[in-house]
C-alpha cells in the first residue's frame, strides 16, 4: 500500500449501539477492561489463565525472544483435563457438552461426564497403539463426535493432533500426514454429503501408499455396507472394536505450557498451506478467554459454530473454546441446503440455539437464496451473530442483523487466522458500538496497529499493512519444520512485528477496517483501492449476492479493475446490468473505482473454508497457468469461469 492512502472509502455511516437488553445482562460490561489490559498486559493474561487448572504454576508469565515467544513458563497442564474434568465436580458434570446433528437426521447429545468417558478410552487406545507424547496423530473424519473425541484423547496423552478437512482429496491428506510425519490416521469408512457419501476410507487407502510414517489407522463405522471399503489386517482397526475393549480411566498427563497440542494446515488461499504450529498454555488460556468475552456465554446457553472442525474456528471456537467454558454446543455435520435451504434455521429453531457464528460466505448465499427461508421458523431464541472468515461487506452484515437476528442481536464481526489461535480484532457484544463491515477493535490485552511501508502508524483512513506489536497467548510458535519460513514470511518484513498479510485502515473513531490481503490491492493510475470495498459497493446494490474484484493489466491506468458478480435469484445478467452495476461502484465509491469489465458468474471460486480465491481469477483473467489449487472447493468452477471468460472478455 506504501505510503499512499487508499484513497477510495466506502461510506459506512450505520451505527449500531448494544441493544439495552443485551448490553443489561452482558457478561463484559464495563469498557476500563481495555485500559487495565494495557496498562500490565501479562497480568491481565495471567488473571485470566489463573480461571483454569494448572498442575504447576507458571514462574514467567512471559518469555519474549522475538520471534519465539513463551507464555506461563514452566507451567505444567492438560487442556483435555480443563475441558473435561475441571467440569465434572460441578453441575455441569450431566450438562450436555455436545449435541451432535448428523446429516440423514441422525442425532447424539454427550454429555460432560460422556465425553470424559469416551475420550479417557480412546486415549488408552491410542496409547495401545503405540501413540507416546509428542507423537503426531492424523485425523481425517467427518464432522461427528469422534472427531473432538480424538482430539481431545491426544490431547489427554500430550500427543499432537493434525486434522485434516473431510472434503480433502488423497493428495492433499497425504502431503499433511507426511508433513507432520504422523504415526496414526483416524479415519471413517466415508462421510454423508447431501445424501451421498464422501467416500474417506478410500481416499485415504490411495493416500497411504505414500505415507511411510503411518503405523495404523483407525476406522470409524459411519456409513455401515454401502461404503464397501477394504480393511487392511494388522494396519486398519475398527474404531468400536478397539473401544469395547478399551479401560475407562485414563489420567490426563501434565505437560509443559509449551508442549506441542496440534498442527493445522493453513487454508491456501494465498499459496502452498502452512503446518502452523500451536502449544497447550497460551493457546488454552487465548480459546478460553476469547469464548468466554466475545460470545457472552451464559450457563444455560446453546451456542453453534458451523465452522468445519477442519479449520482453526472448528479448532478454537467448536472444540477447545466452548468445552473450556462448560458451554453446551451443537455441532452439525451436514451443509446448509440439505435436505432444503432453511436447514440452519430449522437447527436453531429445535435446538432452541442463542449464538451463533457462522461466515460471511454462508451470509451472502443466504442473501441470495433470500429471506423467505429464516422466516419460516422461530428464531426468536438467538441473542447473539457472529462472524469469520474474510471480511463481511456492510450489506450482508445488515441482512444478518436484520433477517436472522430480528434487530436485537449484536453482530461480533471476528478477525483472526489459523495462526494468531485465538480472535484479536473483534468487538465486546456488551460494550462496543457496531459499524457493519468493521471488526472494530483489537481486544483488550492485544496490540494491533496499521503501519507503512517503513513500518510506521499511517493516519486515519490511510490503508495500510495490519501488524500484531506485542505477542499474545495462543500466537503460533511456528511452521512446522520450517524455521526459516516462519521468519520470513511473519517476521522480516518489519522487525518486531507481526505481519498479518492483512490490509487495513483505521476510522477517525479508530474502528479497525479489514480491507482483504494485502496482494489482493489494485492500483489504477497510482490510486491503491482495496479489493474489498468494490466488492462491499457491489454487493450493496440490491441484485448482487457476491462479488469478487481483481486487478487486471491495462495498457494505460497499469491495472484496471474485474469484477465477477453473482446475482440474487430472480435477477437478470445482460449489458443492462453491467452499466447499472458500474455506476452504482461510481456512486458509491468514485469514478477511479468504476469496473473496467463484469462478468456474471453463477459460482465464484473457493477455498474448501469457503473463501473467495482471488489469485485464481487473477491468473484465469491473465491467462496464466493455475497455481496450487488442492485447497479449492470445486475445480469445476474455475475451468467455466476460464471459458466464460475468454469468450466474453478474450484472453
Ligand atoms: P493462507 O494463509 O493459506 O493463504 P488463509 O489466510 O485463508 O489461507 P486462514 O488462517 O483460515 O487461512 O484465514 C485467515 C485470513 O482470513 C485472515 O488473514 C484474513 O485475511 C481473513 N479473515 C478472517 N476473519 C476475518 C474478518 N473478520 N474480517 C476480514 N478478514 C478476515
Ligand atoms: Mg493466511
């Protein structure tokens, strides 16, 4: 972004203050939190991690040797033991930690003292299998209630886990296990997908011919006879086999803050995925707090993540976060237009749901299907939106809060990434005035700040690179096996600082504004203009569902702007829609952003987690040669993107 401003704004003038209702019961409601977090950051951190069980305490809240950093030094934990056990002596012992909803109408609900059962006997599988602390386990299954169970059973004999996503082709399942050298794979013999299964097993039998650190897999039955699949004798285990026989004490093993707790894999939106490393401490004290804070959760709550446990959000806030506080959660395993397009609506309506957190990809289809879905079911028990993923456009923030939330829930619009852990940008329901599209600020305890290109604080409203200036609990401590890409792809590009890869600029309120990645910004005739915003100002027009802009080559202006926009159902594409579109961007934002070219697309292309990747539109409208492209959803879309493309446009 260099030392230019990015010079088009969107004008978002909506304010949005905590509803009296919501704000009268909140558990955070008083806004010095912020201050006494600045004022002795570590002691704000450790009051938080003394909540927890620590088998020894820590001697250092803090060891800072950039760019490695150690949190509750010396401390010992497990945090399979606070998220199970620390509830046990209490009423929470018969609450249901998770209340599983399956794809064909399946349904399980596990209680805290279930869950504690089931994850002390498949530790003492693992442990039959051979799996010691510090080992790698993969996982590789749907999402259903095996899946946090071996988790937190690895968890609970200090070996790491690497999940890797269910919709994973066998390339990609073997390129993670053999990055993070795994000695176990947890698997199924397929998974429910709209009625069809996804077929894991045998996926998985193709990955392991080159997987060499592979000593024994373990098969969970979820489909029975239709997945006909091959039990390989002395490597492949039934999962319930192991289990009948399995004892049910298995004591939590005491581990170093520091001890390795799980490698996931980044998205891949930008590139090859990192094996970004997390530890048991920070990482636990980070989930904990942040759950506890930014979803507000009350005793009796029901709250619903709809994230894939295959991703850092399925990580943080299904599993660890939502457990760590005793919460109730449902977990879903099946998508949001199976068998119709009200089916998250009808969850919440039966499971009585009052938060959830979901993303904006999700947000914009439900745009476009339109609002007759949530509106035929009750959705009055909802008390709390929220958001994750990329950056949500003011429009879609708005139906949001109006559609779903009825206008009395607050929107907790939450930025992160695999790497930081835990949410650091994210409003406090109870506290902060909302401005849709903005994630407002860093949380108490955080420091964020927006610099230049020499690494200085830009001023309000100049776009900038978003950095991280203090380390924080559940920070990653690196890429795995790969010191040197750590530091340079984190930690060279300004010393000391955390680099996000994230643009971003800052209002005169001083409200945090996520702009997209920094290598998604175009330049048109010297004018930096975030992908974002043109997106946010076409998807403010009332035909547009999605949008996804890039920067294309241009003769004269050195880059120009595409768009790709797909419409809401009942709208038509034509030269009509085109023009109307291209002056809607110049309203709203100016002429400097006005699209060169449109293009209406029913799709747009996607990483499996559901983000638009821009650098394949890059690469279809400069007829270049695709990059990596194991993470994208549907390989489909991209080749008639291509060829829509060159018809229309020319390559
Ligand atoms: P890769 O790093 O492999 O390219 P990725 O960055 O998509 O993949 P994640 O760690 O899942 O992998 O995503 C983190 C990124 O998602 C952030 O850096 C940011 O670009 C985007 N993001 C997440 N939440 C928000 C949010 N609330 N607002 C804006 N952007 C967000
Ligand atoms: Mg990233």
């Amino acid at each position: 972004m260099s030392d230019h401003a990015i010079e088009a704004l969107l004008l978002e003038g909506r304010r949005f203050e905590p509803p009296e209702a919501f704000r009268a019961r909140a558990a955070l409601r008083d806004p010095r939190i912020y201050e006494d977090a600045q004022r002795d950051p570590e002691g704000f951190w450790a009051s938080i991690a003394r909540e927890l069980h620590w088998f020894r305490p820590w001697t250092k809240v803090l060891e800072w040797a950039p760019p490695y950093a150690k949190w509750f030094v010396d401390a010992r934990t497990n945090i399979a033991y606070n998220a199970l056990d620390r509830h046990l002596g209490t009423p929470r012992r018969n609450k249901a930690a998770i209340m599983w909803e399956g794809e064909p109408g399946d349904e399980r609900v596990l209680t805290y003292a279930d869950l504690h059962r089931e994850v002390s006997k498949f530790a003492n599988v693992l442990k039959g299998l051979g799996v010691r602390s510090g080992d790698r386990v993969a996982i590789y299954l749907p999402m259903i209630p095996e899946l946090p169970i071996a988790m937190l059973a690895c968890a609970r004999i200090g070996a790491a886990h690497t999940v890797i996503f269910g919709g994973f082709s066998a390339e990609a399942l073997r390129d993670r296990i053999n990055d993070a050298q795994a000695k176990v794979l947890i698997t199924a013999d397929g998974g429910w997908r709209r009625g069809n299964v996804v077929p894991l097993k045998r996926n998985a039998d193709e990955a392991l011919e080159g997987t060499p650190s592979i000593q024994h897999v373990v098969v969970v039955r979820r489909i029975g006879e239709a997945a006909a699949i091959h039990i390989r004798e002395g490597r492949d285990h039934w999962w319930h086999r192991l289990m009948a026989d399995a004892a049910l004490r298995c004591e939590a093993e005491p581990v170093d803050s520091e001890h390795l707790l799980y490698i996931l894999y980044t998205s891949g939106t930008t590139g090859k995925p990192k094996g970004i490393v997390h530890t048991t401490g920070g990482y636990m004290a980070g989930t904990y707090a942040t759950t506890k804070w930014i979803f507000d959760l009350r005793e009796d709550d029901v709250y619903w993540c709809t994230a894939d446990i295959g991703w850092v959000t399925g990580h943080s806030y299904i599993v660890y976060g939502p457990l760590l506080n005793g919460a109730t959660a449902v977990m879903y395993e099946g998508t949001p237009d199976y068998p119709e397009k009200d089916r998250f609506w009808a969850i919440v309506e039966k499971y009585g749901v009052n938060v959830i957190y979901t993303a904006p990809t999700a947000i914009r289809t439900f745009m476009k299907w339109g609002p007759d879905h949530p509106r035929r079911h009750d959705l009055s028990s909802l008390r709390l939106l929220g958001t994750v993923g990329e950056p949500i456009n003011p429009e879609a923030w708005v139906w949001y809060y109006r559609y779903i939330g009825g206008e009395r829930c607050p929107v907790v619009d939450t930025w992160w990434q695999t790497e930081t852990g835990m949410i650091l940008i994210s409003p406090l329901p109870g506290i902060t005035t909302l401005k849709p599209g903005s994630a407002t600020r860093a949380l108490p305890g955080i420091s964020a700040e927006i610099v230049n290109e020499q690494g200085r604080p830009v001023g309000p409203n100049e776009g900038g690179y978003l950095v991280l200036t203090r380390p924080w609990p559940a920070m990653l401590r690196g890429i795995y096996g790969d010191p040197e890409r750590y530091q340079q792809q984190y930690w060279n590009r300004f010393p000391g600082m955390y680099f996000t890869g994230d643009g971003a600029k800052r209002d005169e309120d001083g409200y945090i504004w996520l702009l997209g990645r920094v290598d998604d910004v175009i330049n048109v005739a010297g004018h930096r203009i975030g992908t974002y915003e043109v997106e946010s100002a076409l998807v403010d027009h009332p035909s547009v569902a999605e949008a996804a802009v890039i920067g294309v080559s241009h003769d004269i202006k050195g880059q120009a702007i595409a768009a790709f926009v797909t419409l809401k159902e009942g709208n038509a594409p034509g030269t009509e829609a085109v023009e109307t579109l291209k002056q809607h961007v110049v309203k709203k934002i100016g002429a400097l952003a006005r699209p060169e070219q449109i293009l209406f697309t029913g799709e747009l292309p996607k990483t499996r987690s559901g983000k638009i990747m821009r650098r394949l539109l890059r690469d279809i409208a400069e007829g270049r040669i695709m990059g990596d492209t194991t993470t994208l959803a549907d390989p489909n879309v991209v080749e008639a993107l291509k060829n829509r493309y060159e018809e229309e446009v020319g390559s």
